[in-house]
C-alpha cells in the first residue's frame, strides 16, 4: 500500500509526483469521445485554425482533471482512501495541447477526524498540474475520507 493514512498527512506538506505525462492526441479524441462530449474544441481542428485565439484543438479539461488527480494517487492516497467526497474550486487558467507534458504537486491544505465514522478522518488536498513550461494549467481542491491507522 502507497497511500497514507490520515495521521501521516501534514497541513502543508507538498508532494511533487514523479509520474510526467506526455498527452496525446490519441489520449483527447478517445477521452473526448468516450464521454460523449461533441465540442469543436477538442475534435474539430480546422474550426480550431480558423475561428479560435488558441489556432489547433485543446485538451479537454475533464481529462486534464482526471490525470491531474490520478497522478497524485499513488503518493497520497492509493489503498487509504475511504471514500472521495469532492472537488471544489476547479480551475483551468492555461489550455493543454496536444504534445503538452504535466507534472502536478499536491499540497495538504487541512485536516480533520470524521464526525460520523471514527475509523476515517477527512484531509483536503489542493492538487495542481503544471505544462513544460512551468505554467499553471489546472487546480483544484479535493476533500478525501482517508483510513486512520488501527490501534492493532
């Protein structure tokens, strides 16, 4: 198990993932279809050349979400975690593109027991995804029911 359970989290402890992705076409066209989201932005390129400020298709941020979080799973919370209770203040400041690479950092914001279940505790983690270069892309804050260590 990689995750960490709820007293291992420290209000403003940082973790830079090791994990880089590379996002592809392939990975925007198949995530953008799965989900059956029509947009011009991440399926129509020459509607992207022609009547956009960005000139070629952007990444769908749904995905860039998805990947900013599952990237921060293995460090933070992979066979820890209870339950995932929300995102709050999702943000996209920059579009990703196609051949763009990311690297995200999770920050512990704060920290509490569970009112309702005395074996969880709840953490909020600010998770961040960052381009080549360097250029915030994505961010948003995610509260996680984490498992507590037992008394064993």
């Amino acid at each position: 198990m990689a995750g960490l359970f709820y007293e291992e989290f420290k209000i403003g402890q940082i973790f830079d993932h090791p994990i880089r992705r590379t996002i592809t076409e392939t990975d925007n066209v198949l995530f953008t279809t799965m989900t059956h989201n029509p947009a011009r932005l991440h399926l129509d390129e020459e509607y992207m050349k022609n009547e956009s400020p960005y000139g070629t298709r952007i990444v769908n941020s749904t995905f860039t979400l998805a990947l900013m979080v599952g990237i921060s799973v293995h460090e933070t919370t992979l066979g820890t975690t209870a339950a995932n209770l929300g995102w709050d203040e999702v943000r996209f400041p920059k579009p990703l593109f196609h051949g763009d690479t990311i690297r995200v950092e999770t920050e512990i914001l704060d920290k509490r027991l569970s009112n309702s279940r005395p074996d969880n505790g709840i953490v909020i983690f600010q998770h961040r995804a960052f381009n080549q270069k360097n250029e915030l892309v994505a961010s948003c804050k995610r509260s996680g029911l984490m498992l507590r260590k037992s008394d064993d």
